[in-house]
C-alpha cells in the first residue's frame, strides 16, 4: 500500500516531465503571429526550395525566405533538476547523480519577417537538437540575413 502512495505523486508529474523538451527532429512553436497555434505545440518543418514550411496540428503556415528581416538564435542551459528526482526515487540514488551532472539545451530562434500585406511580424520557436543548426543556417542562406545570437556562448555552441 505504501509504494502506491510513493508511486502516485511520479504518475502525475509523467506528463509535465514528458514535454519538457521537444523532440530531436521536431519545432515547438513558443508564440507569435499565427493566433490558430497554440503556445507549445509541436510539428515539424520543412525547409523547402522559397519557403520554410511550418506543420502544426494538421495546418501548414508557409515562411517565405524573402520575407524574413531578422534571425536570432538563443539557447537555455539547464539541468536535469526533474529527471534527476524521479531516477533517485525509482532508483534508491543509483541513477540520479549522472542525471544530476548532465545538461540540457533548448535552442530557440526569434524569426522577424513582413507578411504578404507588408505588415511586420515575429515568431519565436524551439528546435530540436538534431535540426536546430541546420533549420537556421538554412534559413540564413536563403533568407540572406545573418544569425545573430543572444550572447557570445550561444554563438560559442552554435559554431561548435
């Protein structure tokens, strides 16, 4: 009866843990223009041969790269604070301390552009690690514009 009651607290934080990051290969979007999108949602994208093509639920939210103004790419660090409790508490603190001593990167870019009406807009999303250098260098070429970052470290790892 006891490890149920121990249990029951984990099984609720299951979901917040499971979307704590976004996936490797995938775009979460954080917030801008496209009002449809809920804030957090996951899709995809693909970086086509005049336009960057954002999938969110089902919709499709084209980005054509001659109308993108600005690139900024920023990253949080962190650690793995949540994962590190629920591994020491499955684990008796066997597998907590490796949890504890690695890190986690969110990388985000801030994409400004003017819409078809010539009305300047933003979008901020979040991706994955295994798409993030590439999704924004692509967009710099073919956008034209150069990637600025929010500090000298993110640049750091950027180029890394």
């Amino acid at each position: 009866m006891m490890t149920r009651r121990a249990c029951f607290p984990l099984l609720l934080l299951a979901p917040a843990a499971a979307r704590g990051g976004v996936g490797k290969r995938e775009v979460r979007y954080l917030g801008g223009v496209w009002t449809e999108v809920k804030e957090g949602t996951e899709g995809r994208v693909e970086l086509g041969e005049d336009a960057a093509v954002f999938h969110f639920s089902g919709k499709s939210y084209r980005l054509p790269y001659a109308g993108i103004t600005s690139l900024e790419y920023g990253q949080k660090v962190g650690r793995r604070i949540g994962a590190t409790i629920g591994w020491g508490v499955t684990t008796l603190g066997v597998a907590a301390l490796p949890m504890l001593l690695s890190k986690k990167r969110r990388h985000f870019a801030t994409i400004g552009y003017v819409d078809e009406a010539g009305k300047p807009q933003g979008l901020v999303v979040e991706f994955g690690k295994e798409i993030n250098r590439s999704a924004m260098k692509m967009l710099s070429l073919k956008s034209g514009k150069e990637i600025e970052f929010e500090s000298d470290k993110a640049r750091e790892e950027f180029y890394h």
